[in-house]
C-alpha cells in the first residue's frame, strides 16, 4: 500500500515537473498571419502592411516588436495586455504624428523605443515617462524644440539620437538628468548656439554628433562638461555666414584637456586657418578630418603635438604650396590626405619628419616632381598622383620609395615611359591609364619582379614590346583604348592570346569580370581598322606583316634630286626653244652654232 502511494506521488511529482517545465518551453504562440515571427528570438514584424490601428493579436510574450510601413496617424496603446517582456520597439516609418497619453502603458520594461522617419513635432510624453529606456531613437521627424523637463525622468538612457529633425535652440540643462548618456546626436538639425550649459553633467558621454548645423555663436569652454567623449563630429556645424563662430569650437575651461577624444572632425567649417595651437588639448587623437574648409597653408612642424595621430585628411581645401618642414616630427601620421588642392609642385624634403604610409596627392595641380620630392618616405606603401599636369618624370623621382607597392599616375599628361621605374622590387601595382603615352620603352619596367598589375589603357600606344612585358608576376594589364597599329611588331599579342601560358596576364579576368586583350582594338592599317585583335584569327596573323619605308632623309635627298634634274632638263628644253624661235630669224650658221 505504502508503495502504491509512494508510487502515486512520485507520478504526481513528475507530472507537475513536466506542466512546468512545458510552461516555460512553451512555443512562442503567434496567431498573425500578416506577419513575420520569430518563436526562438520572441520577435513579431509586420512590415508595410499599412495597418490604421496597432493589431490586437500581439503574443504577449514578445520581445521584440516592429511595426514599420505602417498608417497610424495618431498611435494608441500597444496592446490591450500588459507586455512585461517587450524590451525593444521598432514604430519606423508609420506616418505618426501624434501619440496618445495611454499608448506605452502596457510596455513597462521597454528598453530601446525607434520612432524614426514620422511626423513628430515633438518628443511625446509618454515618451518622456519611459523611465526604463536605455536607447531612444527619434532621427528624421519634425520636432523642432526641446522643453528642459523632455528628458527629465529619462535617467538611464544610454543612447538619444535626434539626428534630422529641425531644433533650434537647446534649453539649458535639458541633458542634466541623463547621466549614463554615452551617444548623443544632433546631427543635420538647425542648431545656432553651443554652451557649456546645454552639456552639463554629461560626464559619461562618450560620442556627440553635431555634423551640419547652423551655429552661430560658440562660448568659451563649451565641451568642458564632457571629458570623456572620444569621438567629436563637428563636420559642416557651422553657419559660413558667421566667420568667427569657429574661434572657440575646439576650446575647454582654462587647461583642460579632452585626452580621451580619438576621432575629431571639423571638416567643411570655412576654416582658413590650421587651429594648431588647440590641438596640444587633443593628445590622444588618432583620426583628424580638416577637409574641405578654406585652409591656404600648413604652419610649420603644427602637428608635432599629436604624438599619436594616424590619419590626417586636409584634403579639398586651397592649399597652394607645401614647404620644407610642414610634416617635421609628424611620424605617427601614416595615411595623409591632401587631395583636391592647387598645389604645384613639391619641393624637396617636404615629407621629412614623417613616417607615411599613405600618401594622396591626387586632384591637385602638380606640373613636376624632382628627384629629392619624395625623400625621408621609406616606409611608404601607396602613393596617389592622379588627375595632375605632369608631363614628364625624373628618372629617379621613386627611388627613396624603398616599400612603394601601389603609385597611381592616371589622368596626368605624360608622353613617354624610360626606365623611371625599373628595378623597384617592391611595387605590385602602377596605374598610367589616361595620360598621353605614345612610347614605353621595353626595359621601362625590368626588374619589377612583383609587379602584378600595370595599367596602359587609354594612351596613345600604337606598338610595345613584347621585352616590355618580360615580369614573373605579372597577372592584370589593361591596354584597351589604344590605337594600336596592328603589325608584326605586336603580333606577339596575338599570339598570347592562343597561348596564355606565356604571358598569363592576357586572359586574366579581373574582379569586374573584364578580361584584358579584350579592348585591343586595331585603328590601323586599314586591312584591320577597327577590328579587336582578338576576332583575328590563328590562320590568318600572316597578314600582320611590316612594311619597309624609306627614311625621311632619304626621301628628302631622292626628292631634292629629282628637282634638281628637273631643273637641268627644263633649262635646257627652254634654252633650246630659245634657240629655235632665233633660227627664224638670223642666219643658219649662227642656228647652227646655237643648237650644237
């Protein structure tokens, strides 16, 4: 009997074991057939189903619901249950432009709210009581003004984004309760005036994104109530038509120092001048983004202070000249850009002081390099030149390039190729497209041993040799675009096509799918005038044959000559008729004595 019992209670403990833990296993149950769900993850997205009102049928076990394409107009209460374990809600693109008192009542623990791209004018308050939100996205609506209590009860948010709405001014203190705040964009609104008291006690802010503003006023020491923010946008922030807003945008109270900030930009702010003074406040920065300002010149040795800056970019400003000494004590900086600009010329030793290992010359106005222009570069990698004016190279101008792998002279003018870059071991791509080359000698690049890419199209080739070609690791070359002269001199292309195994590089197909002979069009003789060379076929390449043409200076002596005896002849047919006409009238001894 006691073991009947024993046995029925064992049963019975089993069975309440198994209802409990089916309880908690129990599938995620959706019953909405217009949208997606995700039984694993609890997620529920309905996607422009343009609903008019929030649908009844949300599982109340969801986590995470997103409602987007949507028609509410005016958003009522998610749920007629409460949802205690909604933790993200995603409200994009829903045509809202109002929310009911009651709409987020049922989403106690609601952790990140995305109400991007609606018709909000400004942050709801049943926003502003969500006193669980870590993240609130808001970018892309119409709120155009901010009250001091809008983020009052917002204590543990971590991420606030207002990027593309249309605020103005920003109350003071209206981010003083958001002490955890670590990310903060207010990028592409109309801000006109930055305080310290608009960012105070944002202490743990790591990010502040103020990208395309219209600020006007800047007071002193503004970023000095966010001493951890480590990346700083402050691209287009300004309002041009106020020049001296930019004197205090990179200031802080007294000496302070922002030693976390790593990125900074302040590109396209007019600047016309280099704050070099500022950045001993910046000496951890890594990234410095300067392009598009004003900028004419580059002070002497101003970037020393910024002992650990990697990426420098001062490229499209109005930068004329560069001097010996621009770059002194600057080895940490290892990609420059300096693109887009009205330089000329450089001149020799510019680059020393420096460790570059990327260096962008291209879009500028470079007429000449000279062989000391690249001096003290031993440790760079890629050099860009093109859209330029050069027309020639100095025979040693990449030599100090002792890790050169990639230079880039496209769209420049030059006319020929000697051996400028024979012998440099190391360069593994050399693009020459676009220019005006007509000649290229065959050792042009012998001893290019790892050279992989060469890149001759569009120029004024007609012929090349095939010595020219002669490199173990060449894979890619482009020669399209050229009016070559289809004869026996490059009939070693054609060849290389039938039997790749000799040169490999003319059947490679690159990663546009474009193979290179394909391209190799003949602009003369006129038997294969606008014929690609590959459609000629093998049994019939005896006919790109050369022709043997007297020399010009032959053909001057021949021609002069000719004259000469012409000359002579005519002399004398006229001097003969002369004589005849005289015959009639004077004497035949005297005819005689003339024609004889």
């Amino acid at each position: 009997m006691r073991m009947e019992l024993l046995r029925t209670e064992t049963l019975l403990i089993l069975a309440m074991l198994h209802l409990v833990t089916a309880q908690i296993t129990m599938p995620h149950l959706c019953l909405m057939a217009y949208c997606r769900c995700d039984r694993r993850t609890r997620e529920v997205s309905c996607l422009d189903n343009m609903f008019t009102e929030v649908p009844t049928e949300i599982p109340y076990s969801t986590r995470t619901l997103q409602l987007i394409g949507q028609n509410f107009t005016v958003l009522e209460r998610i749920s007629f249950n409460t949802m205690r374990s909604l933790r993200k809600l995603k409200l994009a693109r829903d045509n809202i432009r109002s929310v009911m008192d009651d709409a987020l009542s049922n989403v106690p623990k609601l952790k990140r709210l995305d109400m991007n791209t609606n018709f909000l004018e400004r942050v709801p308050a049943p926003v502003s009581k969500m006193t669980s939100l870590k993240e609130l996205i808001l970018h892309t609506n119409h709120i155009s003004s901010l009250e001091v209590t809008t983020f009052a009860n917002l204590t543990q948010l971590q991420i606030l984004d207002l990027e593309g709405n249309m605020i103005i001014d920003l109350p003071v203190c209206v981010f003083a309760q958001l002490w955890q705040l670590a990310i903060l964009d207010l990028s592409n609104n109309s801000i006109s005036t930055l305080s310290a008291e608009m960012f105070g006690n944002l202490s743990r802010l790591e990010e502040l994104h103020l990208t395309h503003n219209m600020i006007q006023h800047v007071s002193p020491g503004w970023l000095s109530s966010m001493p951890n923010v480590w990346v700083l946008q402050l691209g287009s922030a300004l309002n041009h038509e106020f020049p001296d807003a930019g004197k205090n945008l990179l200031t802080t109270a007294g000496t302070d120092f922002l030693s976390n900030v790593e990125l900074l930009v302040v590109s396209d702010n007019n600047l016309s001048e280099i704050p070099c003074k500022q950045f001993g406040r910046f000496p951890y920065l890594t990234h410095l983004d300067l392009s598009f300002n004003s900028i004419q010149g580059i002070p002497q040795a101003c970037f020393m202070r910024l002992t650990r800056l990697v990426l420098l970019e001062l490229n499209n400003n109005a930068i004329t000249s560069l001097e010996y000494g621009d770059f002194f004590d600057s080895y940490s900086i290892w990609t420059l850009d300096l693109s887009g600009n009205f330089i000329e010329e450089l001149p020799p030793g510019v680059f020393i002081g420096s460790s570059l290992g990327s260096l962008d010359l291209s879009f500028n106005s470079i007429r000449r390099l000279n062989n000391e222009s690249f001096i003290a570069l031993d440790y760079l990698m890629e050099l860009y030149l093109s859209s330029n004016r050069l027309e020639k190279l100095p025979k040693s101008a990449f030599r100090p390039l002792l890790s050169i792998r990639l230079i880039d002279l496209r769209l420049n003018h030059l006319t020929r190729i000697t051996n400028q870059f024979s012998n440099m071991t190391t360069l593994t791509n050399l693009g020459l497209s676009r220019n005006s080359i007509a000649r290229i000698s065959p050792e042009a690049f012998q001893g290019c041993t790892n050279l992989r890419g060469l890149f001759l199209d569009s120029n004024r080739l007609t012929t090349v040799s095939e010595e020219t070609f002669k490199l173990p690791n060449l894979v890619d070359v482009k020669l399209y675009d050229n009016p070559w002269h289809c004869d026996c001199r490059i009939k070693w292309m054609r060849e290389a096509m039938s039997k790749p195994k000799k040169h490999p590089w003319m059947v490679y197909t690159d990663a546009q799918n474009v193979e290179s002979y394909k391209g190799i069009v003949c602009a003369s003789p006129t038997a294969f005038e606008n014929i690609s060379m590959f459609l000629i076929k093998d049994d019939e390449t005896f006919r790109l044959i050369c022709t043997t043409y007297v020399s010009p200076l032959a053909i001057e002596f021949i021609v002069g000559i000719s004259f000469a005896i012409i000359a002579s002849s005519t002399l004398c047919y006229v001097a003969k008729l002369y004589c005849k006409v005289r015959e009639m009238e004077r004497s035949g001894a005297e005819t005689g004595k003339c024609l004889s």
